[in-house]
RNA sequence: GGCGCGGUGGCCGAGUGGCUAGGCAGAGGACUGCAAAUCCUUGUACGCCGGUUCGAUUCCGGCCCGUGCCUCCA
C-alpha cells in the first residue's frame, strides 16, 4: 500500500497519513469569497487541493472533496454598495468566473461546493450548541465565542492568548467579555443581508460557516483540512474553537479534522499582491495570455509550502517544459502506448509530502532516454508520461494543437504552403539568401519552420 | 513586539550528516547550406557567526535578511 505523508500543521510534523476510513476519505478545503476575479494565489489554493485529491484519488476507492463558497461577507456587501448591484448578483457571478477559471487550470471542481447562505440554520444550531455549552454568549445582537472557555484555543498557529492580545491593532469592542473573542454572529441593519436567529436578524461570522459545512457534508471529525497559510491565524483556529467545543471535544484539536495542510503564498515578482501596489494577477487575465497548463505547472513548479515567486520567467520556463514533453508524444505520435500506470518513483515524490519539483525530475528522468529507445521501452515511456499527465492534470491537449501543427486559425495555410514551395525552390537553386529571407518573412508571421528529411515542416509559434 | 515560513550555483528549484537532484539560461561539439528541433559534453552551490561531530549545506544556539499572519477594520 501506498503512504502517503503530509506536513501536518496541527503537529508541525511531515506525517504518514492514516484516514480514519480508508474506504472514504473526507477533504475540506476553504474556497473563496466571491465579490471579485480570482487571482493566481486563490489558483495557487485550487491547483494544491486538486492535486492532493487526485493523489488521493490514485490511493484510496473514494474521496469526497468539499470546498466552500462564501457569499455572504462584508467585502460582497462593499462590492454591491459601489457597483448598485444586488449581492446574489454579484456572488452567483463571481462563483461562476471562478469555477471557469479554476477549470482552465486544470482543476476538477470539487465534488460538494456548498454555498455559506443556504447552511444559515445549521451555522445558527452549532451557534446554540455553543451558547448551551458556556462556549459563547449572547450580547447586543451578537453571538460570541468566549476563547477563556476553550483553554486549548492557540493549538494550531502556535500563539498564546496574551500574545494575541497585545499583538491586537483593532481596538477591542466594549461588548466582549474577553478582548480575544471573536463573532460568530452579527446584527444586520434593514438594508444589510440578514436572516432571522434567536439573536435578532443578522448575519453569520466568517469563521462558523466552514465548521457548520464541514460537518454537514463530511461529518466529524474528517480527514483533511486546507487551505491557505494566511488562514492559519484567526480563520482555522476559530473554526477548531467553534467546530471541538461545540461537540464537547475541549481537549482534542483534532476532533475537527485530522490532518491540515496549507499553501505558501504567490508573491509577483517577489513582492506581496496588494491593490496599492497593482501587481494582483487575476487568473482571469492570465489565461487569455498562457495555456492553463502553463499557469498550473508554474504553479507545481515549487513545492507547495514554499512560497512562489511569479514571475515572467518562471512561465516561460513552465512552457519550455511543457513543449519538450508534448514534443516527445508528438515524435511518438505513430506509438502505441497501451495502458500506462504512474511510474513508482512519480509516485513515491507525490506521497512524498506533494513534492512536486521532484515529479518533474522523474519526469525528466523517465523521457531522458527516449531517443536511444527501442519500440518497446517508447511504448512504456508514451504510456507513463500519459498515465502522470493525467494524474497531474497536464499533457491534456493533443501534442499537435499544442505545438502549432497543422494550426488553421489564424494563419493563412495557402500562403504559407506557396512560401515554402518558393523556398524549397530557392533552396535547390542553391539560393540561400531568398531561402532565409523567406524563413524570415515567415517568423514575422509567427510562422517557425523545420527541415526535416520528411520534407520542411511549420508550425505556428506560441 | 509576538507567532509562522523561507534564505541552495547566472535564474528556477528538490534534497541530504560523508556517495554533492532536476530544469532553464550560458559555453563547446554533432546534425543542418544556415537555422529550428534533437543528441553529446560542460556547472563541487547551500545567508553570517559559533557549537556538536572523524566529517555539516544538512543537527544545536545566536545573529542578519526576506516574507506571511496578529481576530472580521460595523
């Protein structure tokens, strides 16, 4: 049997992963909120998380993947005050450019995406179980999570209470008990979204919808939890809080969710996304620029933990790999690949704690020899690169399209044909200065050509 | 200030207590009229200072630098 480890934050530890039930295994990750574009650091989340269920997928009968749409947040209300549109607009928009977007990079969407206003009732009975079990309290409209009640609160990020507090740069509203609780509910004024509770018509907090949707549709506790490393602190804690107390669970953080696994950050060109410095690169504009498999791979390209550095360079050399692969399965285009299995060592460095950087090695080991192969072993090495292609979500387009044969968009075939039948005559001619110069007319046009023995083959650069 | 993550050859980027990934770029060569594509050859790097050790890039301590988070900002 397959192992597979995982950096496991709750542990701070690379460990062996033991689903609680090897014949179904239960993934949650935290998915946007939806008022804008998505950019590549919300793929960067994606693109991990559907990797890892695919991993898991190759190891164990049956994964469920659930990730969360917020639709209901004080930003989404921000966006609709500025732009006169009304939330659910707005939200079910949004949703639906992100679910594009992710799929242009590859990602399978996940098989439960449960939307935060239609689990309002259940976010209100975890509320009450908190309440009835002295873990929250009830105060002008609000509903609190009292974090004195929870002693283990801190478990996860690794900060103490009083560190929090005199770290805190918000001023601390007078209606807390204590400075660290945080809201689980919120009044709404008549304009404002709101649904009715026994605390007055209001809103959720951020942080009750995810453990309300987690244990609805995974049940607790559940395997896995992600998401990204700036939802560590408050985001992950408050929902270990809210999800263990609830249930009665004070003195086991992993009463929620066994394993949580979190992504580094996407830095362009090694600076911080932020609106002020208007460097944020929304996916939604990169994939009219660069083939979703470039951006997914520049994405696997560092493993996932680490922070990534985007930058022009990285995606060039994304896409030089990504060409010399659809290279190869184009030459063995006339190959039979037969039924392929993921090479063990492409394998083994995806259990491996997802080591990405280390699959494109053995990528690059297991196509090294290609041209010195027999027919056999090229129908073994076409077979593993399909079979981890299909596992990684790359080398999905036909190796042709990819590399511009036979491209008829675009690009007039006729004049082209008639180019190189007037170079071909230039060649044989022995006039070599027409025969460039009609090589050069044809870069112009964004034409490269090859002379092979088959005769001069083009194809349309991209 | 607190907590976390990271600093590897020109660039990207794994990893390891000693056998020193991989890719890109560069250099040389083969092939080609010249190219392109491909192939061959070529790179002893691990932030700084101590310590442990026969031996540290890898372990421990300190420091420096970069980066993220610090409670929903109604």
């Amino acid at each position: 049997m397959t192992i597979l480890t995982l950096h496991n934050t709750l542990t701070g530890r690379k460990e062996a992963f033991r689903p609680i039930e090897p014949a179904h295994v239960r993934v949650y990750a935290c998915g946007p909120t939806v008022y804008n574009y998505a950019h590549i650091g919300n793929g960067r989340m994606a693109v991990v998380f559907d990797l890892l269920v695919r991993v898991l997928r190759e190891i164990y009968p049956r994964v469920t993947y659930v990730s969360n749409i917020t639709d209901v947040d004080d930003k989404i209300m921000d966006a609709a005050r500025q732009n006169g549109e009304a939330i659910d607009i707005i939200t079910r928009r949004y949703e639906a450019i992100y679910n594009e977007d992710m799929a242009a990079l590859g990602v399978v969407k996940p098989d439960i995406q449960p939307r935060a206003t239609e689990h309002i009732s259940e976010m209100i009975a975890q509320i009450e179980q908190l309440i009835a079990r002295d873990h929250a309290y009830a105060v002008q409209g609000h509903a609190l999570f009292h974090v004195p009640s929870f002693p283990a609160y801190g478990g996860l990020s690794g900060r103490s209470r009083d560190d929090q507090i005199a770290g805190a740069r918000v001023e601390v509203s007078p209606f807390k008990k204590d400075p660290a609780d945080f809201v689980l509910w919120k009044p709404s004024t008549s304009e404002q979204p709101g649904w009715d509770s026994p605390w007055g018509r209001g809103r959720p907090g951020w942080h009750i919808e995810c453990s309300a949707m987690a244990e609805k549709h995974l049940g607790l506790p559940f395997d896995i939890h992600g998401g990204g490393a700036d939802l560590k602190f408050p985001h992950h804690e408050n929902e270990i809080a809210q999800s263990c107390c609830a249930h009665g669970h004070e003195n086991d953080l992993s009463a929620f969710a066994r394993y949580w696994v979190h992504n580094g950050f996407v830095t362009v060109d090694g600076e911080k996304m932020s609106k002020s410095i208007g460097n944020i690169r929304l996916v939604h504009d990169l994939i009219s620029h660069y083939p979703g498999e470039v951006l997914r791979l520049t994405l696997l390209s560092a493993h996932y933990r680490a922070p990534l550095s985007f930058t022009a360079d990285a995606l060039d050399q994304a896409r030089s790999t990504l060409d010399r692969y659809y290279r190869i399965l184009f030459d063995l285009k006339e190959v039979e690949a037969g039924a392929g299995t993921v090479p063990a060592a492409v394998l083994n460095a995806l259990c491996d704690d997802l080591n990405t950087p280390q699959v494109i090695a053995e990528l690059n080991a297991l196509v090294r020899d290609v041209a010195n192969a027999d027919l056999s072993q090229r129908q073994q090495i076409k077979a593993s690169l399909l079979a981890t292609g299909d596992l990684l979500g790359l080398l999905q387009t036909d190796p042709a399209a990819w590399l511009g044969y036979g491209v008829q968009d675009g690009v007039d075939g006729v004049a082209i044909e008639k180019l190189l039948q007037e170079r071909q005559n230039a060649r044989q001619s022995k006039d070599f200065g027409r025969a460039d110069e009609i090589r050069r007319e044809l870069s112009a046009m964004g034409i490269e050509i090859e002379d092979t023995p088959q005769g001069t083959k083009w194809r349309k650069a991209s």
